[in-house]
C-alpha cells in the first residue's frame, strides 16, 4: 500500500484504533467465529461511528445555516432602524 508521508501518522493511529477494536472483539470469544467474522464486527463498529459522525455534522450545518438566517435578520432590522 502506497501512502504519502504526510498521511503516515494518520494511518498508524488508524492501525493502532483498528488492532485495539479488534483485540477487544477477540476477547469476546465467540464460538466458530473467524478472524474474518472478527474484523467484519470491527468495520461495522467503524462505519457505524462514521454515520453518527456525518449525522452530527449535518445537524450542526442545520444549526449554523438557522444561525446565519437569524443574523441576517438581525442585520436588516437594525438597518432599517438606522434608516
């Protein structure tokens, strides 16, 4: 895998996040569970994280486009009071 080095530390932390989730879901212990069913738990985890991420992100975008509304409301009424 080809990575640039100013993304290296990005993808040891990732690594690092991915083996710790990993070892956990191990210890778990499942019976006839394979490394394969391990690590398909483990990109669930990560997904899922994804999603709630993106859902929070997009409900902060609501808050800051309200945000914006209100200031320019703001703006012309005290413009028309200046006016």
């Amino acid at each position: 895998m080809d990575i640039e080095s100013d993304q290296e530390e990005l993808y040891r932390l990732a690594e690092r996040e991915v083996n710790t989730l990993l070892t956990r879901a191990k210890q778990l212990n499942y019976t006839n569970w394979t490394d394969q069913d391990y690590i398909a738990v483990v990109a669930l985890q990560f997904a899922t994280a994804y999603v709630s991420m993106r859902q929070s992100r997009e409900i902060g975008d609501e808050d800051l486009k309200r945000l914006k509304q209100l200031d320019e409301k703001l703006d012309n009424y005290l413009n028309a009071l200046e006016g």
